[in-house]
C-alpha cells in the first residue's frame, strides 16, 4: 500500500512510501446480507465472526447524554443567568493588557474596554495587571492576575472600575513545573482549582481547591467539597449535584490540552485516576 497526495493529478509524482505491510494475505470477499442469510452463515463451519451494521452514536463527555442533562433546562433549570448579563473578555497583551466588557442591557451591545493601568503588587519587575481569568458573580467581576493577584472589577457610573484587589497571592500550595487555574461558581461560592504538574508538563499529578473568603479577598484551601461535582476543561466549567448527574460526590473531573481524556480527581483519598471507569457509582 502506498501513499497517493490527494491534490496529485499526474501518477508520475506519486509518492512510493510504504505505509503498511502484510505477513498474511487472506483471500475473500465483501457481501452485504440480510438478518436470516447472517444467521445461515453463522452456521457454516471456520467462520470466525459475523454480526450486523448498525449506526453508532458516539456519547462523548461534551455532551448533555454523557452528563444524564436535559438538553433543554441543562443543570440549572431554575436559574436567571441570562437576565442582567454582562459579558467580559480578557486581553492580556503584552504591552497594553485590558478587560473588555459588554452589557446588553437597554439595548446597548457597545463594548467596553477598561485599560489595566494598576502594578500588579506580586509583580517583580513592576508590569501592569495582566488577567487570566475570570468569573462574574452578583454584579461583579472576580479576575484572576498572572502573578495570582485577584482583583474586583465593578461598573460604576457606566464605568468598569478595580475596586479591590485580594490580600493573598492565589498559587498552588505545592511546588509546580506547571499549572493552570480554574474559576467556578458553586453554591453561592467562588472556587479556585488548580491542575497542577509537578514533574513533567505534560500530567497533571495534583489538584488543589480553594473557596473565596468575600469579606476578607482571600483563599481558603478546601479539604472536602461535599456533594458536590465539580467539570474542569478548557473552556468549560460547572458545578453540579453529585446525585443529578450520576457521577462520584466530592470530586473533579478534568482535562487538559496535552490529553485527550478525562481524569478524576477524588478529594478524599487524594488519588486521580481515568474518568469513564467512575461515572456509574454516585458513592465513595
């Protein structure tokens, strides 16, 4: 077998690389039958196999069958999330890094752009607030710095202002090669995950939670997250009842860019493991 460029017209320039070999050659033929010649031919004596077509749909993690949701309400059946909306999005530039804003309400889509003009205060080297990551929450936004300074960003006078800025620095507790924060709005809370790689870039070996003291801006970890189930991915993530969706209580399940599945995280025993094999049990 050898490999032929679809965009070549001429046989002349067709590669001769070999793609695949054979040891064994098998003579036969391809046949399409119906239900009662398959049961006949099973009956013949050498067959190996026989079995009918059938489309397949594939049930990923991406989709609401995978998570037991109703494709219409989703998680929150009840909620309110689309009244009062406004929509952030974070620049991180190198030289002018800003949050840009949207807020649909009055009929107004205009966006709003809001230069970081503040040091970031866990910067070394003095460099402006670069964002990474955000979460609105009750009329505010909660922003994530990256050197892990959080700031509160709000509208006042048809402005988006900082109007606080958190009094601890939001870093993993373990030392990392790597990692990447999450945040999640979660039974009233703020949560902060990390995915944290400690020897090689390419795994997440630890997985650390953290809630969001309001009155002080600052990270308390999290030993235990009760009932709930928390879903990170790339630009994805929610939390839900353990017991709506069918999946284990009390942890995380991820995935990251240099893999292609899901993990599980559980907080109890502090051990990750594939995801698929623990999506039938709703115990510990």
């Amino acid at each position: 077998m050898v490999h032929v460029s679809p965009a070549t017209s001429d046989g002349h320039q067709w590669s001769a690389r070999i793609l695949y070999t054979y040891d064994i050659a098998a003579d036969g033929f391809s046949v399409v039958l119906s239900k009662d010649e398959m049961y006949t031919v099973k009956k013949l004596p050498g067959l190996l196999s026989a079995y009918g077509d059938r489309q397949v749909t594939v049930d990923t993690t991406h989709t609401f069958e995978f998570l037991s949701l109703n494709p219409v309400t989703g998680v929150r059946p009840a909620s309110d999330y689309g009244e009062d909306m406004i929509v952030g999005m974070l620049d991180s530039g190198f030289e002018k890094p800003a949050v840009v804003f949207c807020d649909p309400n009055g009929g107004n889509y205009a966006w709003l752009k809001h230069d970081s003009t503040l040091v970031d205060p866990h910067s070394s080297n003095q460099q402006l607030m670069k964002f990474t990551n955000a979460i609105g929450f009750k009329g505010k936004f909660y922003a994530l710095s990256l050197q892990g300074t959080l700031a509160v960003i709000e509208k006042i006078d048809s402005h988006f202002r900082i109007t606080s800025l958190g009094t601890n620095r939001a870093v993993p507790s373990v030392h990392s090669m790597h990692f990447k924060e999450y945040l999640i709005e979660s039974n009233g809370e703020i949560l902060l995950v990390f995915l944290v790689s400690r020897k090689s870039i390419h795994r997440v070996e630890n997985v650390e939670v953290y809630r969001l003291r309001f009155d002080k801006l600052s990270w308390v970890k999290m030993e235990s997250i009760g009932d709930r189930t928390l879903f990170v991915g790339t630009n994805w993530c929610t939390s839900v009842d353990a017991s709506e969706i069918g999946c284990r209580l009390d942890c995380i399940y991820f995935s990251y860019e240099t893999a292609d599945e899901w993990w599980v995280y559980d907080m109890e025993r502090g051990s990750i493991s594939p995801a698929w094999k623990n999506c039938d049990s709703t115990t510990n």
